[in-house]
C-alpha cells in the first residue's frame, strides 16, 4: 500500500519540479595557499592610492604574483567592483600571460601575447576605481590556467576560468571617494 502511494507521489514531485538537469553543477575555482598576488602599491583589503583611480592618474598598480600551481601554462588577471550599483562591473580583463611571468611594474603593459580585453566602461585597459558613493572593494583575481589561449568571446569569461583555472589568488583594494 505505501507503495502504491509514495511511487506516485514522487513522480507528482518531479514533474511539478520541472525537468531534471543531469549535468554536473560547476565547481568554483579553488583559492591555493601558496599562489599568492601582491603589491607593492597596497596591501590586501586597504585603500588604494587615489593615483590608481578616476580621482588621480587613473593608472594600474604594480601587481607580483608567486606559487603557481603545476599545470599552469598562462595567467588570465581580471578587476572587479561587487559593490558597483549596476551589480559587479568589470575594470579590468587581461587573458594570455605567459606562464613565466612574475607580475607587472606600475602602469606598465604586459608581456607580448597578452591581451586586455574590453571592460564594462567600453574600452580596452584599466579603467580604475570610481565609485558614485560609498566604499568600494576592488577584487584583483589572478587566474592560473592549463591553456595558453582564451578565445574571443569576452561574453565566455567566466565560463572559461570554470572550465580552465587550476587555481585563482585575490588582491583587494578599497576606495572611497572624497
């Protein structure tokens, strides 16, 4: 009898439930201890000079990074504000650094093969912190990757780092402005 009942029941549940995805859910890519991104411009979750930002010369700071995990055969580097009031806006997308590279000095470009790709301002670079109002944080996420070359849909970003990061490392510089 509770067959009878719990069978039907059950199949009730799934289609009211919609239909069943039977792909794997993505996994979030894993922060590794001894990769680590630092600067010599800020430290981790304090305020970046207003030099860096809309407010100053608007240039990047110099970024080093050490630990790479086995595996690693380029770096892909982004800047996000979560706190942005259009939800998280991008600054900053450089995909293909070579795997024997170490960081960048301030406001320099990045080794040959490199590329910026275009930020949520529209253009191509680093576009730096300026928040409307209130503190920001600035997440610098350095990306180790098993390939060398990201293709050419920026749309893809995210998918990409799911499906190709070894590890990741942040960075995180606030900003408000007065």
């Amino acid at each position: 009898m509770l067959k009878k009942v719990l069978v039907p029941s059950v199949l009730l549940l799934f289609c009211a439930c919609g239909t069943y995805n039977h792909e794997e859910p993505k996994a979030a890519v894993p922060l590794a201890a001894a990769f680590s991104l630092l600067s010599d411009d800020f430290t981790d979750k304090n305020l970046l000079s207003p030099v860096f930002t809309c407010d100053g010369a608007n240039i990047s700071p110099a970024l080093k990074w050490s630990g790479a995990p086995a595996g690693t055969r380029s770096f892909a580097l982004t800047l996000r504000d979560p706190d942005a009031p259009s939800g998280d806006f991008l600054h900053w997308a450089v995909v293909d650094i070579p795997a024997g590279s170490s960081g960048t000095a301030r406001n320099v470009k990045f080794p040959p093969g490199s590329r910026e790709l275009k930020n949520d301002a529209g253009g191509f670079g680093y576009t730096g912190p300026c928040p409307p109002s209130g503190t920001h944080r600035y997440i610098f996420t350095l990306y180790s990757l098993d390939t060398e070359r990201f293709g050419d849909d920026p749309a893809a970003l995210e998918d990409f780092f799911l499906k190709h990061a070894v590890a990741k490392t942040v960075l995180t510089g606030l900003y408000e402005r007065k």
